[in-house]
C-alpha cells in the first residue's frame, strides 16, 4: 500500500448516496467505482477535444433548418403530384368518353 499515493475527494451528499447505491447493487467499493470512472474518463477524454463525432450546436440547428425545408418542399410536391394525377385521370376518363370515329 506504501507504492499507491491516497487522494483526498470531496463530493456533495446526494452525489455519494447515489455512489454508495450503485457499489452496492455492483459489489464494488468506492475506490473501484472512483478508478472505473477515472479510466474512461481519460480514456475518453481525447473525443472531447476532437469535432469528430460531434456535431456543434449552431451546424445542428442549420442541418435541422434545412432538413425542415426539405420536407416542407417534399410536402408540396406530394400535393402537386397527387393534383398531376387526379388531373391524369380525369382526362383519361374524358378521352374513354369520346367516341372516335375514323
């Protein structure tokens, strides 16, 4: 135990009552929770520094902005086909009614 530097950690109430529960229902101790997390944290912590995999908010809103108007003109072009076909066939019923005489 010499050979292991001891830390010294402070956290709020609430934060160890939820720590306690979790080693708990894990079977593990504080100090293993504590390392757990500090492991994937560092192991982590190069993807924060990095866009990749990261969509900033403001390059979010503006995909979002143009997928909303992209499905609004898909939206009016349905309509417009859907009025093309009722069209189409109405002429087609005109053009069965006529007789052609040749």
């Amino acid at each position: 135990m010499k050979d292991r530097p001891i830390i010294s950690l402070r956290v709020e109430a609430s934060l160890l009552q939820e720590m306690d529960e979790f080693c708990k229902k894990e079977g593990k101790s504080r100090t293993a929770l504590i390392k757990e997390a500090v492991r994937f944290y560092l192991a982590n912590a190069p993807l924060r520094n990095r866009s990749e995999g990261f969509v900033p908010f403001m390059e979010y809103k503006k995909v979002t902005e143009e997928l909303k108007e992209a499905l609004r003109r898909i939206s009016e072009l349905e309509a417009e086909i859907a009025t093309l076909r009722k069209e189409n066939e109405a002429l087609k019923e005109k053009l069965k009614k006529k007789r052609w005489f040749f």
